[in-house]
C-alpha cells in the first residue's frame, strides 16, 4: 500500500507543468570588501564554510558568521619606549607557517607597532608598510624583493618624532640575504626615512631618547643621532678602543644626555659622560642584559645569576644580587620598589633593601598568562605603568602595581602577507583548502634572477576548521623522478602554487598544481599536473602528464569514479586516477568544430550526469558519463552552474551570462546580481548563495518558484527513514547522503540539505504537516520516498 500511494503521488508530480517564473529578490553581505570569493562548502542545514582573497577564510553557524584564522599570527612584543606621552610597543615577526621540513621556506608575517596615548590602556595601529623610501630593497622594507619585517627597538621622542630599528629579508638578488636600518619618522609614522646604512644580520637592540639626542646599539653598532640636525655619528670605533672589537650590547642607559652606559652581554660594561666621545670600562665585570641608574651612587645590572650584580659606590664595587631566575630587562623604580622582567613574573626588589644589600626578592603573580617571557616595562606615574613580553603580553595597572589588567589591543593587526584562498572542497567533517602562491619579487622579464614567491600553501581539518593542519607542499611530487616537468621539487623549480583541490575523506584528496621550471629549456617555462594523496598529505604522486600552462578549474570525485576539467582538458577515472580516459575529444565534437574550450568548473549531478560551464562556448552535459555531450541551448557561457533539481538550473558569471531555468533549459530567466559572480556556494538554509568581489548574495530558493517533475526513481532499501518526536532521519545504510531534496506535494522544492554523512535530519520546525517527497542522492543515485510531518 506504502509503494502504491508513493508511485501514485510521484505520478501526479510528472504531470505538473510550469506556469510561473521566478523572482530574484537578491540580498546582499559584504564580507570582504574587494576580495573576491572564492568557493563555499556546506555541512548539513548548520554549517557553511566561505574562502577568499586576501586573508577571506569565514564560518557560518546557524546563521552567525566568524573569522578562521587559517594563519594566527603571534606577535611576540620587544621593543617598547614612551615619551611625551606617547608610547609605543614593537615585536618580532611572526612565523605563520612552520614547515616541517626545510624543503620549503617558513612563511613570517611581519611585525607590528602599536601607539598609545592614554598610558598603554588603549592602543592604535601603525602601518610598518609605510617604513621605508625608495626602489632599493636593501635599504627599504617595503621595496620590491623585501619581506618579513622584525621591529625590534624602539624610541619615542613625541608623538611625532620616533626612531625604530627594522631586520628584514631582501631576495632582489635572487638569494636571501638579512638586512636592517634604523628609521625616523618625524609625522607620526606615516612616513619613515632610514637614517642609518644596511647593517646587514647586526640588529640593533637598544634606542634611548634624551632631550634632542638618540643612541642606539646592538651587534658591533653604537650610534648616536641629533633630532635637530639630523646628524649621525658613528660611536663604535670610541667604544672598542683597547677591548674586543666585537661587542654585542644589549642594552644603552642614559642617566643624561651626555652620560650613559652601555652594557654588554658578556664583554662588560661602559661608561662615557661626554655623549660616546670617550668610553671607560668597568672593570672586573662579565656584562649583563640591561642596567639601571637608582641613585648617584647605586648601580643595578641584571641578567644570568654570574651577571646580576649592585653597587653602591658608582661602579667600584660589586656585589652579586640574582633574584632567582634570569631578567631580560629592568622595568625602573616603581612604588619604591625595583622591578625586573623575567619569565612569567616580574622580580622585585625594594630600593631600601637593594641599597642594603638585603636581597628580598619577591615574585609577582604570573602575568604572561601565555607562559611567556616577559620582555619591557614603561613607568608613567605612582600609579600607573605597563608591562609587555612574548605571545602579545600587554598589561597595564593603574593602582600602583596591586592589579594588571590586559591593555585593550586592535582586533586587526593587517598581516601583510595577503593569504588568497583560492579552493575549498569538504566531504562532512573533513576538508582541504589551498592558497595561491604570493609573489615577493617581480624581475624584469630579460633579468638573470628568477621572480621569487612564497609558495602555495594546502590546509586540512577533520573537525570542519575548529582545527587547521598545515601540509608540507615540499611532499608534492617529489618521489616522481628526475623530470622537472613532472616533479616540482627539483633545483630550478620554483613557485609551486597548490591551486584547485577536492576532499575524497581525511586521507584521499586530489590537487591542481602548477609551477615553473628553468631546467628543461633554460628559460622559465609553465607546467602542471594532478597530484593524490591517500595519507593525508603525507606524500602525494602525480596521475596526470603536464598540462604546461592549462589550467585544471575542476576536480571531482564520487567514490574511484572521477573528472579533471580545465582549459582544453577534460579526463575521466573509474579507478581514483590509476588510469586515465580522454573524454575531451568527445566535449569538442558538439562544439561547431571550436576545439579550444575553457571549462570553468564541473558539476556532477550523478554517477552519469554532469555539466561543464564554460567561459564562451555555452554549458555542456551529458548523462552517459562523458561519452556524448550535448550543449544548453540559448546559454553563452557562465562562471558557474548549480542544479536544484532535475530541471531548475542556476548559471552566474557576468551580468550577460547569468542564466535561470525551470524547466530544464527549454526557457531562461536573468537572474544577475548587478555584478560579476565568481562563484555559487550552494543552498544554505533555504537560501541560494552566490560569491562576488567580497560581496555574498543571497536569494530565497522558495521566491525561485521551484516545480518538478517526478525525480528519478530507483527501487531499493539503501535508505530508510526514522520518526522521531521532533525530527525524521533519513539513513543511508552504507554511503554518505550527498543531498537530499525536499519537495511539497504539488512538486514545489522546499529544502536542500548536503549532509554529507550517512544520515539526513529533517527537522518537524521547518514544515508545515503535511505529505512531502524526500529525494536523496547517494553516490549519484537518486532514492525517493514519502515523508509525513505531523
């Protein structure tokens, strides 16, 4: 009786015809303005995952929209100064991608600089692109062939007038070499002139600002420059006279701006009261890691326990004070009270016991809560003062040190490397993505020297991107042989860029690679191939030959049966890529004798049906699995193609080629969305989504009108259907459920869900009770039954 009332209602549906058109009422998100999307997957009703240009890698839950941080950067604070009541903080680069081999470079984002006027409780964002003048990458950060800032010291004078060191990585020479300046800005950090020469790998690691005055030192540097004239002077010759020539200081201390010393990590201590025309060594001391003035005659040095050491009769004589564990700086004098910056905790020492030789230490609360160093401090007032360190440590107190509280930091900090997530594929939980490689220097086309890149990157998860796993791309080919235009990883190949990627499961994935090579004909040349993977991106070997400079738009997979399409390509495998069948001679014999075609995409509907949008020569498809193809009528071409159903098609590219069908392409609407779509994202949650130039637009499948014919009908138990108090589950007993179509009595489409999983929930809140059809596909067959809500 079930089968009779279902065959009786799946016949009434194929007598149904057309008779409205549908609507295009098209909302639009902004969502990364100007960047344009890229692809969109979709688990079950709740989840939807969207990638992008320029760092776009966002999550949809139930409707609410976040951030994946695909690349965390940690910023690790060092450089800290403040005056005038100006403060600013600096930090390393950030290493975001850590290869685990070293068959590929590690990938940094550059450090940061934040401002603050209000004592470090609110901070600002400086932008160190604008550090730098000038086309030469050996004196500029920001030139071509420069990557990868470190903004080690720093020293305020104003809020107008700072001086900060930046270490950076130059490849213009086609080799990586180190470099580093110091710069001066005199508008508050939009523009930056340097005022020092290359210093090569020697980093300068102390900035002290006194009056009109600014020294600063580090590896084999002591300088000082006027504020007034510009002038710099060379110190370090005055410093080394008689000692090693080779100092590394750690640390320059200004009692005024004539008298300082200089402190050094293991060759001593230096004293110059005429502003660095003189230096006197303190003898008998090993050096230290910073050092501070208490009084006239009180001197403090803390580091390692043999260089943790007081006077009290101005440098004459020593004795040893380590508080317990190493301080990297000296914060200064607060509440009466010594602090210096250790581990997690800050040490401290009262003035009156330090003067006495009593040597009470006392540890604070842990205040790097990252269980990181900590690195500077800055001392406003009695009450106020602010300590930073590693894992952006960033406390301010303002009760004189009795609390500290995490200082309020931007929630951008613009990471400069730009991560453009070009491909996204998930099967349920397990997901790959891949980024296109960035190029750091473009040389003229006649120059010796290759461009140089950062290479692509490829991303997992198996928790759908609650967690990222990065893979090693130096694994990409490199067991297949000798041959540079098979294997990626041989000398004089460079600029591998991962680019379109399909999820099998956690293990099995398929990707597009392309890259160049100098080897085989002595000038840069294009190649390409597919590569699998069956450990996770353990190893992956090639299946495919060279494509050269044919791109592949189009991996998809549905068990071992595949298709790779792309620019005049189009492949098929019924044993996951051991051997390989030619289908695209059969694509061009119904192209009007054309054989160069551009398949964007392709878009498996089953086992034996797909379609293959173009970007001039139509959409084709075919439902013998590639053996025949027959072109839609009255369609130009399109970036994109969607089937809601047998017969209601959606295809989107630019405002001339976007297309919309009910009926299967017998009539065509023009459903454009004003602008050029890149991409469509699916049905998520009743809604179509189609991706723009950083703009998601989403229409109400209910205003597309949707109305079928009978669906496909196969007989078999492979489903089965559970009732539940407050939802149905539709259960696959083998496969995955790639989609299930909800239609309402009279054939309208009501919901489409791609689980993804074995089983599909319908849940009761979503349907008026009633009598529904469920068409779930499963491994490109279509299973139907009756669904009743109540």
């Amino acid at each position: 009786m079930k089968n009779f009332t279902l065959l009786t209602i799946l016949s009434f549906l194929s007598l149904l015809t057309f008779g409205q058109e549908a609507t295009f009422n098209w909302q639009q998100d902004t969502i990364s303005s100007g960047n344009n999307l890229q692809g969109m997957t979709i688990t079950g009703d709740s989840t939807a995952v969207i990638i992008g240009f320029d760092n776009t890698f966002k999550k949809i839950t139930e409707g609410q929209m976040k951030d994946i941080k695909a690349f965390d950067a940690m910023y690790d604070y060092i450089g800290l100064s403040s005056g005038q009541n100006t403060t600013v903080l600096t930090s390393r680069k950030s290493k975001l991608v850590d290869y685990p081999s070293s068959g590929k470079p590690d990938v940094y984002a550059s450090g940061v600089m934040l401002k603050s006027n209000d004592m470090g409780n609110t901070w600002t964002l400086m932008d160190v692109s604008k550090i730098g003048t000038g086309d030469d990458a050996s004196i500029n950060p920001n030139a071509e062939g420069s990557y990868a800032k470190d903004i080690f010291a720093v020293g305020v004078y104003n809020n107008d007038t700072i001086l900060a060191y930046s270490g950076w990585y130059d490849v213009s020479s086609g080799d990586s070499e180190s470099r580093g300046a110091v710069f001066r800005t005199n508008d508050g950090g939009s523009t930056w002139e340097a005022i020092t020469p290359d210093f090569g790998s020697k980093i300068i690691t102390s900035i002290k600002v006194d009056d009109s005055l600014a020294y600063f030192g580090g590896y084999n540097k002591m300088y000082v420059t006027n504020l007034n004239t510009n002038a710099l002077t060379d110190l370090y010759p005055n410093l080394t006279v008689g000692t090693d020539s080779n100092l590394y200081i750690s640390s320059v201390t200004l009692k005024t701006a004539q008298e300082l010393y200089v402190t050094t990590t293991s060759d001593g201590i230096f004293k110059t009261t005429d502003g660095g025309q003189t230096f006197t060594r303190i003898d008998d001391f090993g050096g230290g890691n910073d050092l501070c003035i208490i009084n006239d005659s009180t001197l403090i040095v803390l580091g390692s326990s043999a260089k943790s050491m007081v006077s009290t009769d101005g440098g004459t004589t020593w004795a040893g004070c380590y508080p317990g564990k190493t301080c990297y700086s000296i914060g200064g004098v607060f509440q009466d009270t010594l602090y210096g910056m250790a581990d997690t905790y800050a040490y401290k020492i009262a003035v009156s016991d330090l003067i006495g030789k009593n040597f009470n230490w006392v540890v604070s609360p842990e205040l790097n809560d990252a269980g990181e160093n900590l690195q500077k401090m800055a001392i406003y007032n009695e009450n106020n003062a602010l300590i930073i360190g590693y894992s952006e440590m960033c406390k301010t107190t303002n009760d004189g040190g009795m609390t500290w509280q995490t200082a309020t930091l931007p929630a951008d900090f613009n990471e400069d490397i730009e991560f453009d997530f070009t491909s996204i594929s998930a099967n349920g939980n397990d997901a790959y993505s891949t980024v296109r490689r960035f190029k750091i220097a473009d040389f003229p086309s006649d120059s010796e020297v290759d461009d140089y890149y950062m290479e692509g990157l490829i991303i997992s998860t198996t928790d759908n991107w609650e967690s990222i796993l990065t893979i090693d791309i130096s694994k990409i080919g490199e067991n297949d042989g000798d041959d540079a235009t098979l294997n990626p990883q041989l000398d004089g190949c460079y600029g591998l860029n991962p680019y379109t990627i399909a999820c099998v499961d956690a293990n099995t994935a398929y990707v597009y690679a392309n890259w160049y090579e100098t080897i085989t004909e002595g000038t840069a040349k294009s190649r390409g191939r597919v590569f699998k993977t069956t450990d996770a991106g353990a190893t992956w070997s090639g299946i495919t030959e060279d494509f050269g400079n044919s791109y592949i738009n189009g991996i998809e997979f549905i068990g071992d049966l595949g298709f790779i399409a792309g620019s005049n390509v189009l492949y098929k495998t019924t044993d996951a890529g051991a051997n390989l069948e030619d289908i695209y001679p059969n694509l061009t014999a119904v192209n009007d004798g054309d054989s160069s075609i551009f398949i964007k995409t392709i878009v498996l509907t089953d086992e034996n049906t797909f379609y293959l949008p173009t970007t001039s020569d139509g959409v084709f498809y075919t439902s013998d699995g590639g053996a025949t193809f027959t072109k839609l009528e009255g369609v130009d071409g399109c970036n994109d193609f969607y089937a809601l159903d047998g017969n209601s098609f959606m295809l989107l590219g630019t405002t001339s080629k976007s297309y919309f069908t009910n009926d299967g392409g017998t009539t065509w609407q023009n459903p454009n969305v004003g602008k050029t779509v890149y991409s469509i994202g699916g049905v998520y949650q009743d809604t179509l989504y189609a991706l723009g130039s950083g703009i998601l637009y989403k229409v109400a499948v209910n205003d597309l009108d949707i109305t079928t014919s009978s669906p496909l009908i196969t007989n078999t138990n492979a489903i089965q259907l559970q009732y539940h108090s407050d939802h149905i589950s539709v259960v696959s007993s083998k496969d995955y459920i790639e989609s299930c179509y909800v239609y309402s009595i009279s054939g309208k489409l009501v919901k489409i869900i791609k689980p993804n999983s074995n089983i599909c929930q319908l849940n009761s809140y979503d349907y008026k009770p009633g009598i529904y059809i469920v068409a779930a596909m499963v491994k490109g067959q279509r299973f139907v039954d009756k669904i009743v809500f109540k």
